[in-house]
C-alpha cells in the first residue's frame, strides 16, 4: 500500500467493495483497483492494484466470506465517539 500513496486512515476505511474492476475504455481490458474514500483532498481515487495485491485482497476476501455469498457483522468500538457498533462488510449499518 505504500507505494500506492494511500494513508494509514484510507486504508482502514476500505472494504470488500472498495476493491472493484475497472474496464479500460480503449482496449476493454479489465483491470482490478481500489476505490479510496475522499480523506484529506476531499476527492475520491482510484488506485491500480499489482497482481500481488490483487491476490492477497482476493484471498482475505474469500477467507472472511467462509464459502457464503455474503460477509459476517463484526462488532467495532468507536474510540473517540465511545460507542459500539455493528459493521456489516466493513460498512456502518
């Protein structure tokens, strides 16, 4: 992620549907990328991923997921707002 430019908070705020295939308009190539939230630009990015990457996403992504179409709810707690909270696929619910 590091060579990618993307911050310690970008990162955390990803998700299974930050990783998406983008379609190269000229050739109809599919290549895979992150879809990183705005943060401090306030402007939304799309990064290329490396095989490598895109291999480790998918593997963590079909780990969690156990076979089954959709993902567990994790429990998170909120350290600055002191709640807790219920995650559904890394997304607020």
């Amino acid at each position: 992620m590091r060579h990618n430019g993307i911050r310690i908070e970008e990162v955390l705020e990803l998700t299974h549907h930050s990783f998406v295939a983008y379609t190269l308009p000229t050739t109809g190539e599919v290549v895979p990328t992150l879809q990183v939230a705005p943060s401090k630009t306030d402007a939304e990015r799309l990064l290329l991923v490396s095989p490598e990457l895109g291999e480790a996403l998918t593997a963590i992504i079909f780990r969690v997921r156990a076979g089954k179409a959709a993902l567990p709810l994790v429990a998170a707690y909120d350290v600055f707002e002191q709640t807790s909270m219920v995650l559904s696929s890394g997304v607020l619910r």
